[in-house]
C-alpha cells in the first residue's frame, strides 16, 4: 500500500505541476484579435453619415481583462508626465497621453496590429486596407479635467479624409467619467480653424458647432471592449472625469493604404512628419515602417 500511496501522490503533484504550467501558460498567452468581426449596415451608415460610430464588444470580455494590463502596464512604465494635475495647462490637465506603445511593447503590438480591428477600420471607410498612423494610451485622471473640442487630423500632413480613430475603454466608463463626445457631420469642412487644442479653440469651436447647429452625440456608458470610431476631422471633445477611477482609454489611429503625404499647414504637422512618419519625401506614400500595413 506504502508504495501505492507514493506513487499516487508523485502522479498527483505531476498533474499538479502540469495544470498551473498549462493555466499559466494561457495567462501569459493573449488572445489573438485576428478573426474578423461582421459590422452591421447601421454602423457604417452612421460613420459614413456622421462622421463617427459607437461599436459594442469590439473585444469580448475575456478579451479586454487579458489586454488591460498589458496596456495599463506598458502606459505606466512609458509615461513621462510627472507634475500634479494643479500645475498643468488645460491640454495637460486633460489626460496622460503615451504614444506609440507598439513600438516598444510586444503584447499592445498584438493589439495595434490585429486584424479584427483593421478591418473594422477599413469596413467603415469602405477601403481595402489600412496602415498604422500611431497609437495613443489616453488616461483621463480621476480629477482630471475636460478636453476641449478639437479635430485630430489639424496635425497630421496626411492627403485623405479617409483617416478613422478607435477610441476603446480598459474599463467601463459613464460621462461622468470623461466621455467621448461628438459633433455629427462637423468632418465635411476639414480643418476648421488653424489653431492647436487650447482654451481658445474651446470657444471658437463652440461657437462654431452651435452656429452650425451640429447635433451633439455621446454614448451614456461604455462597456469596456465597446468603441467609438471617428473620422480624423469630426469634431469631438470629452468632459473631465469626476469619478475617482482612472478612466483607461486606448486608441488607434488608421489611414487608408495609399494616403500620401502634405506639404505642411502648420508645426504640429511638420513634426508630426517627422515623429510618425519618419520623414519620408512629402507627396510620397504613407508607407514607413511606423506605418505597417495591417490586412
């Protein structure tokens, strides 16, 4: 019996051993994001009317629980904004914004790079591919305050309305917590004014939005795993978060395949240039390194 016992127990602590081998081996294994998901007409209707959409469960559950981290951690490691909130400006009071995370992480690569998020991008703007722009962690602070409205594609040296931004929550978020907020059909006109995001561009974008009678969209909640989609010059800002949870936010910046590259409108573009497209010859192809095509 003795021998029996021993043998048991070793067999035991072998299939022991063996199934935190395989439960740790799935922790460490992030869900591919290849497989493609079927939008509905409504959602391409709206972006393509309005210049945005809301998409429910991009990444399932399961899905966003084992990104989070990934993202989080990588955001914090990279994150370079030190100072108190008090002693930021407006822009900086915002959010904590960490760029290109890709680049240096190989798991939010998994998530930059995947499939099933191209090709929503590119289902939306009705293309065939699309190439990365730059991705962007964007972590609204408990206290942190709002961001005032503006277009995103002022910046980039980029000759195509065809751009499209994800803008997916690490955690469920309600306005309170600084939600996306959109003026519909505000994409038409391109860059409307020529200044950068500040307390100025709040008011003559206000003024503007109200004079123009642009409809005001946000969603109430988002489940974390949900995105919105907007196009590079739809006009958006985001209230500040009043709750006292970090609101985690991951973005994703696409251009068609086949965008070029403007001479440039103003600073930002020409670093911008220099920054996410690695300075290639203007009126050339968007198509660096930086710029992975994805599909």
């Amino acid at each position: 019996m003795h021998h029996s016992f021993h043998f048991f127990s070793l067999k035991d602590k072998l299939t022991l051993s063996y199934n935190l081998k395989i439960m740790n081996a799935q922790i460490a294994h992030l869900p591919p994001l290849d497989n493609f998901i079927q939008l509905s007409n409504y959602n391409i209707n709206e972006f393509r009317e309005k210049g945005h959409t809301l998409v429910h469960e991009v990444l399932t559950k399961e899905e966003i629980n084992a990104y989070r981290p990934v993202i989080v951690g990588a955001a914090d490691r990279y994150n370079t904004e030190k100072r108190k909130l008090a002693d930021r400006d407006t822009y900086g009071k915002a959010f904590l914004q960490i760029m290109n995370l890709w680049q240096v992480d190989e798991d939010v690569k998994t998530f930059v790079l995947s499939k099933r998020l191209a090709k929503i991008a590119a289902d939306l703007m009705g293309v065939e591919n699309v190439r990365i722009y730059h991705d962007q962690a964007l972590f609204k602070e408990p206290g942190g305050g709002p961001t005032p409205w503006h277009q995103d594609q002022y910046y980039w040296p980029i000759d195509t309305r065809n751009t499209v931004t994800l803008w997916m929550p690490l955690v469920d978020i309600d306005v309170d917590m600084g939600m996306l907020t959109f003026a519909s059909r505000s994409d038409r006109d391109g860059a409307v004014f020529n200044t950068e995001i500040s307390d100025e561009s709040e008011s003559a974008f206000d003024d503007y939005v109200k004079q123009k009678g642009f409809e005001i969209t946000r969603a109430q909640t988002m489940q974390a795993g949900d995105a919105t989609w907007h196009r590079g010059f739809t006009i958006h800002n985001a209230p500040g978060n009043n709750s006292d949870k970090m609101r985690e936010v991951m973005t994703v910046i696409y251009v068609a395949d086949g965008a070029r590259i403007t001479p440039y409108k103003n600073d930002w573009q020409k670093n911008d240039h220099h920054k996410w497209l690695m300075g290639k010859p203007i009126g050339g192809l968007i198509d660096s390194e930086l710029n992975p095509k994805v599909l």
